[in-house]
C-alpha cells in the first residue's frame, strides 16, 4: 500500500469533519443569504456560529474573519485589497515588502501590484530559511504599506519569528499579512498576541474540506473587495456562501485545537526518527532550520543522484514530493533561495507527516528512499 506523506499538500478530511458536513448539503441546504424564513436562518445562524468558532481560535473577534474559497483567494484579498484600498484613501505609503520564500500565492500577487507601480522589495533568507530580522528592519521605510511573511514555509517548514518581525512593522507603522496556511491547527497561533494585521488560511490544510477558507483582518485594516456582485462577507466577497464547507472548516479547526500538542509531539519524535535513519544513509542533507521547524515537516536532499528517476522510483511506494504542489513541476523557488542548484533541488524529497501517520509509514520511507539510493548510485 502507498505510504501518503504529502500532507503539506492536502490533508484527508476527517471522518468527523464530514460527518458535521452532512446535514447541510442536502437537508438542511438553504441559502444563509435567504433570512426571510426559517430554513434560510438557521443557515446563516450556523455560518455565524463558524466564523465566530475561527475567530476565537486564533485569538480574534468574529466580526474579523472573511469565508472565502482557499488561502489563495484570502491572500489575493488581502494583497490587492489593502494596497487598493490605501489608494482610495490617499495613503502616501505605497510600498511592499516580502521574502523569497513565500508561497506563489503571495509573490504573484505582489508581482502583478509591482507592475501597477507599487515599489515591492523582496528580501533574501539566510540558509537555514530564516529572515535576517537587521536586514528586514532596514527594508521597511516610512513608504512601507504592507509586509507580506509566512507563518510556517509549505516546503521546508520553517517558522519565521513572527512576534519579532510583527515589532518591527509596529515600530514604522506598517500593516503586516501572514499567510498562515500550514500552520494553522498545527502551532500555537494567535493574531492577537502576535500582532498580525490580517492572516489567511485554508481548511484542506488541517484535515478539513478542499475550497473553503479564511481571511481574517484586525479591526481597523480596511482592504477593498476583489470580487464583487452580491454584498455578501460585509462587502468584502460576493458569493453563495458554501455553508457545508464553512461548517467543514470549523469542525476541522476545532478537531486540530484539541489534538494539537499530543499531535506536535507524536509526529516530531517519528519526524526526527525519520531523519536520523535518512541521515544514515548517507548523502541526505536536510533543507531549512531544524529547530525553527514545523513538528511535521522534512526536508532532504539527496546528492549525487538524479532527481527525475529519483522520484520515478519512489512515486511506486511513497506519496511524497519534492516541493509545493503549485509548483508543477518547476524547480523549486525555496530551494533556490537557500542555495540549491537546480540538479539539487530536483534530486529533494518534502516529507509531511499527519495525523494518522504512524511508524509503519516511516519504515515505508526509509525502506523505499535506501532502495532508490542503491539503484541510483550503483556503479554502471
């Protein structure tokens, strides 16, 4: 059987979180928009109970969250909609800031803002994947509208000091978005206590439902609607809310809250067991910080070996893969950004654990990476 360890990609849905979905799509299915009769309340009553559920899960009012159909989609909100809405004010502040290792989500985005003419700096990581916070301080200006950092990298997991960097953007008064889809449900995360001005997530990510997701702004921070048409979000995302997901994404957060630290302890002690015994075979060396490191993450690359037929063999036992599942086949960007060459980067397998991974599947790995070892490296 296929050992799945490509949890940074997708999660299964938990039976839980399905079975809490089940009511709403078909016999409790109204409209939550529909609030002239009964059906159509009690469907926007369970879409407030839900966004009030996520709200207080990271540390914030339910007033703050936005449903929309992913991360991708938050991210785009909250990237377009502050800087668009700042132009609509008058703000003089203009500029953006972001690290190399950011998800596509965030660096098109910014991209496509940078050729509207908003000045975007996107700032180097050190080799560990960690930002330099003396560099980051001297990037942001009186001109800094917005920073763009990820709570935890989706390739190499690591955890930037987001109290730090949220100190910095407070001291020159620059809002700061934190795409937080891999972290969310699986470390301890509070916009509140952080600081983070607006924060972006997505369901699939913490065995929850696929198409389903949050942004969440702190009271105050105004960000203009991408997507307009029917009044829905407070304005903010027009659409049929997709109320089975929504109740989807709560059910899986709540489920995450209450597993969390018994499943960052269980799946740390197999990650690093995982590790040492790749590390044993020699020529594995491990990408990011190990010890700014999601508990659930790892990654490796294999020297001297080809990347291609490398994950031709291993696609027979390990769901596995060797970057971001957007990254079709691209090399990867974080790889690049921490000094991998494009032959390295192709030779590099992502391991993401979940929470129904146990010993077998690291066995499973092991087994299957020494066996695509001594095929590729043996002598012709």
């Amino acid at each position: 059987m296929l050992a799945y360890l490509d949890h940074h990609a997708t999660t299964p849905c938990a039976t839980a979180v399905v079975e809490a979905m089940a009511p709403w799509w078909s016999e409790r299915f109204a409209n939550p928009s529909s609030r002239l009769h009964r059906p159509g309340l009690e469907a926007s009553a369970a879409v407030e109970r839900a966004r009030g559920q996520v709200g207080r899960a990271l540390g914030m009012a339910e007033e703050t969250v936005v449903f929309t159909s992913g991360a991708t989609e938050a991210n785009n909100l909250a990237l377009r909609g502050v800087v668009e809405a700042a132009r609509e004010d008058g703000q003089r502040r203009r500029g953006l800031v972001t690290l190399a290792t950011e998800h596509r989500a965030v660096l098109d985005p910014l991209a496509a803002l940078a050729r509207q003419g908003a000045p975007l700096t996107v700032l180097p990581v050190r080799s560990d994947g960690l930002v330099e916070l003396e560099l980051l301080a001297e990037a942001l200006t009186p001109d800094t509208l917005l920073l763009s950092v990820m709570a935890a990298n989706n390739e190499i997991g690591v955890l930037q000091p987001l109290e730090a960097i949220a100190a910095l953007c407070r001291r020159q008064g620059v809002l700061l978005h934190c795409d937080a889809a891999q972290a969310v449900g699986h470390i301890p995360l509070s916009m509140a206590a952080l600081g983070v001005d607006l924060l972006t997530l997505s369901a699939h990510k913490f065995h929850g439902p696929k198409g389903v997701g949050a942004l969440l702004l702190r009271p105050g921070v105004r960000v203009a609607p991408q997507q307009l048409g029917g009044g829905q979000e407070r304005g903010l995302r027009a659409g049929t809310l997709p109320v089975p997901l929504i109740i989807g994404l709560a059910a899986a957060l709540e489920l995450a809250l209450a597993d969390r630290e018994e499943r960052a302890r269980r799946l740390g002690a197999l990650r690093d067991q995982l590790w040492r015994r790749l590390e044993g075979l020699g020529g594995v060396e491990r990408n990011g910080s190990a010890s700014h490191c999601l508990p659930h993450n790892l990654n490796v690359t294999l020297t001297g070996v080809e990347g291609h037929r490398l994950h031709q063999l291993l696609r027979r036992r390990l769901a596995v893969s060797s970057g971001s599942a957007c990254a079709a086949g691209s090399p990867s960007h974080v790889l690049a950004a921490l000094g991998r060459d494009r032959r390295e980067a192709a030779a590099t397998i992502r391991f993401g654990l979940g929470r129904d991974t146990g010993p077998e599947e690291v066995d499973a790995a092991v087994a299957a990476v020494a066996e695509a070892l001594s095929t590729l490296r043996r002598p012709v």
